[in-house]
C-alpha cells in the first residue's frame, strides 16, 4: 500500500487485509447458512435450474468451510482458490443470459468477486491471520530448538576448568549463543 498511497505501514496493510477477508467471506458464510437453513426450498430452487440436488450439500460446505477459512485466516489461499473456481463456475453455469440486465450483474459480480478472491490466493492473509501466528510459532520453536542445540554442543568441562574459564571470561548468554547460531 505504500506506493499507492505514500503509507508504509505492515500494520495498516494486515488491517486492509484483514477487512477485505471478512468483506469477501461475508457473502458466502450469509449464503452457506441461509442455504442450510431453508434446505427444502434451496434443494427445490436448484432443481427447477437443473442442478442434482446431491449438489447442494457440497455447495453449502464449500461456502461455510471455505468463507469461515478466508475470514479467520486458516488456509486462506485455499480458500480462496476454491470459492474463487466456485465463482466462476457459477458465473458461467447460471448467469449467461445477458438479454437480462439482472443476469448480467449477477455474471459480471461473480466474475468480480472471483478476481478478489484470486488476488487473495496469490497474496494470502496477512499478518492478522491464524496462518501467520501459527507460521510465527513455527519460527520461535525454530529458534528455541536451535538455540538448545547450540548450547548442547558446547563442549562439556570439568568443574575445575569451568570456574578458571568463569573468572576469566564473559559468560555467555542464551541469545547471544542463539545470535551467534544464526549468523548475526
């Protein structure tokens, strides 16, 4: 965002990022549930379109799954991946009857909607995510094993030799042992 708007803020983007998630998973979470909730009527609205309606509940698990995982950050990029090719296939399946202005908006909003969703695959979900503080976990445990391997290969003295080594020499602390470890 700082190019565009002069701002260079991590923060502000993982908001932006955050807000755009919940603005895209919002229209699918709203649908997977109403779906689920009028079953008979969905079931019979998608027949008389000539969708199975064996369809249905797939549909509505890819809409509540998938918009649930875009909005809290969980696999993101599949997420979108997925409700994107959902989009698409919706675009081109249902609204193709462009004699119909309300047809058209439907197409040209699914289509939208798609591109949203592919730039999400490609961008991910930011830093206010459940990926990014499992991926932040998975970098501390790194270098907390790290640091302990460093510290187990230190070679082993005698009490003797460790007290004439402590009167003389600086101790050595955990981080700086973890800084040395990883080149800085």
């Amino acid at each position: 965002m700082d190019r565009v708007l002069g701002i260079n803020s991590t923060a502000l983007d993982n908001v932006v990022l955050l807000a755009s998630r919940l603005l895209l998973a919002w229209i699918f979470v709203h649908e997977g549930a109403f779906l689920a909730m009028n079953f008979v009527a969905a079931s019979a609205g998608m027949a008389k379109m000539g969708v199975p309606a064996a369809a249905l509940v797939p549909t509505i698990a890819l809409q509540l799954v998938a918009g649930l995982a875009i909005a809290i950050g969980w696999h993101a990029r599949l997420g979108a991946a997925a409700l994107g090719l959902f989009c698409v296939a919706t675009a081109i399946l249902f609204h193709t009857n462009f004699a119909s202005r309300n047809e058209l908006l439907h197409f040209e909003k699914d289509l939208a909607i798609a591109g949203g969703m592919f730039v999400l695959m490609l961008r991910g979900a930011g830093g206010l995510s459940i990926d990014a503080f499992a991926e932040r976990n998975a970098q501390h445990d790194s270098l907390v094993q790290l640091a302990n391997r460093e510290v187990a290969s230190e070679p082993q003295t005698s009490y003797h030799q460790n007290s004439v080594a402590a009167s003389s020499a600086k101790p050595t602390t955990v981080p700086e042992k973890l800084f040395r470890a990883i080149g800085t």
